[in-house]
C-alpha cells in the first residue's frame, strides 16, 4: 500500500488532538464580495500536526492553501472554527509563529548578519545574545563567509536561506513556509529542499509548508494535507508509509525508493479529479 490516508474530517490519530502541536478544528473562512455575495474559500477543514512533523499543505490551485497558512500564522481570522498552538488559541500574529513567504524578504541595506539579527533586535534580545545566535542559524543554512554580504550580492537561493536563518532565529514553535522554493531554479530548489530536511533534523522545529509540487511535497512531507479545489476541504490526509518514518536528505535516495512512483500516482490522480483534467486530453 503506497499511502495511509484519513478521510476528510475523520478522527486525528490514536494520540489524539490534545497532544498535537497544532490543531485546526473545523475551520472555515468566508470572504464578503461586492453586492454582499460571499466567497468560501476554506470549509470545515480540521486536522492535526504533530511535535517536529514537516506538514505540507498540497492541492491544485486555488483551493485556499495560503488563506489557511495565514490563518495558522494568525494574518486572517477564520469565520467558524479554531486554530491551536499548543493548545491556545490563535487570534493574532505571534513570534512563535515565524512566516517564510516565497517572495525575498530581505532588506536591501542590511547585510546578512544585520537581516538575521533584525527581527532579535526588535524583539529586545541582548546585543551578545544576537550575534551569537545569528551565528548559529547563519552556520546551519551554510552561510557562513557571507556574514557582510549584502542582498544585491546573493542569488535566490542564497536570499531565501538568509530569511530562513532570520526566522529561525527568533526562535518560533512553528516555522510558516509559503511556497519558499517556488521562484527557485530546479538545481537551487532540490538543493534548498535538502537543506530543508537538513534543517527540520537539526532544529526540531514543526513546521507547515504550502507548496503545488507533488514531488516536493512527497520528499519533505511526514504527513501531507491533500485539499480539494474551490471551496477547499480536507479531502485526505497523506502519510508516505513508504518511507517507514524516516527523513532522508538525499532526494534522489526518495525517487528511488519502492513505493515512490506509487504515491506519486496516487496523488497526481487526486490532482487531476479536483483540477478537472481529464488524463486522456
């Protein structure tokens, strides 16, 4: 069998929601158009991410993966239902919540060291204490040499790891991942993707990602929210049993995998249904 799946609002794991890091418990999210007609962009949607799982938020576009990762980051309110934290309830944006958005975030007259360490000096942490931090996280995404570099001289990827290193560093209980790869060469992307994995072993951190790729999200994926098209439904919920509940840093050790190609079908197919292609077109 490729996968394990639970259906659409089935029963979270035997561990229950209570030990969960994270729980979202029938959540929907209405927009207000114009002339008083209403959007649902999120229905009923709940399930759970466990303590250092990597969660990917995967379906066609469209089905309100962002709207419910900003929701998770506290930037939108759901219309019914609840978001949890360790418990509490999510109401606003939190630092224990750290957003990498797929756009580069970086400020332009800040170097390496002066980004990762901003969101620490806002926060009031001791000038020693940054510097010693911003070290560290700087060294975990392999940019250490680049310390005075300035945004201007980086390449994407390069970016992307600095606002990596620069969340990380504030110290988040989740770590929010928008489509961080999306604007990323192939080469870039798988490598950034490792580093990922990589990073996930090395800082413990949960972590929730949005991405459209069925390859990346089977790589990173412990477990990988499958949602329906318009309005968006917890349509499965994915754990690649294949990988025996391993995290593998290598991608090409994961394509060759059995089981792989299996799941990869599985999903493309599910793809395909709530996208409305039609595989013999």
């Amino acid at each position: 069998m490729a996968i394990s799946e639970t259906p659409a609002n089935a029963a979270v794991a035997d561990s229950g929601e209570a030990a969960a890091k994270l729980s979202i418990e029938g959540v929907s999210k209405r927009f207000r158009m114009r002339k008083g007609r209403d959007i649902v962009a999120i229905e009923e949607a709940s399930f759970s991410v466990e303590e250092n799982e990597i969660c990917i938020l995967l379906g066609p576009s469209g089905c309100g993966k962002s709207t419910l990762l900003r929701m998770i980051a506290g930037l939108e309110m759901p219309t019914t239902g609840a978001l949890r934290l360790d418990g509490a309830e999510i109401s606003r944006p939190d630092r224990e919540r750290g957003m990498v958005f797929q756009a580069y975030t970086s400020f332009d007259w800040l170097s390496v060291q002066g980004n990762v360490e901003y969101g620490m000096r806002i926060n009031g942490v001791p000038r020693e204490e940054r510097r010693a931090r911003a070290k560290k996280y700087i060294d975990l995404v392999h940019l250490d040499g680049f310390e005075d570099a300035y945004p201007s001289q980086l390449s994407g990827g390069m970016k992307q790891r600095v606002a990596i290193a620069r969340t990380l560093a504030n110290d988040p209980a989740l770590l929010l991942m928008d489509e961080p790869f999306g604007a990323l060469d192939a080469e870039t992307r798988w490598h950034m993707q490792e580093l990922l994995v990589s990073i996930a072993e090395t800082a413990n951190k949960t972590t929730v990602m949005v991405t459209h790729d069925i390859e990346e999200a089977i790589f990173l994926g412990d477990k990988i929210i499958f949602m329906s098209s318009h309005p968006g439904r917890v349509q499965r919920v994915i754990t690649p049993e294949f990988k025996k509940g391993r995290r593998y840093k290598s991608k090409e050790a994961v394509l060759d995998l059995e089981g792989y190609s299996a799941l990869e079908k599985e999903i493309m197919a599910l793809m395909r249904e709530q996208g409305g292609t039609d595989h013999n077109q």
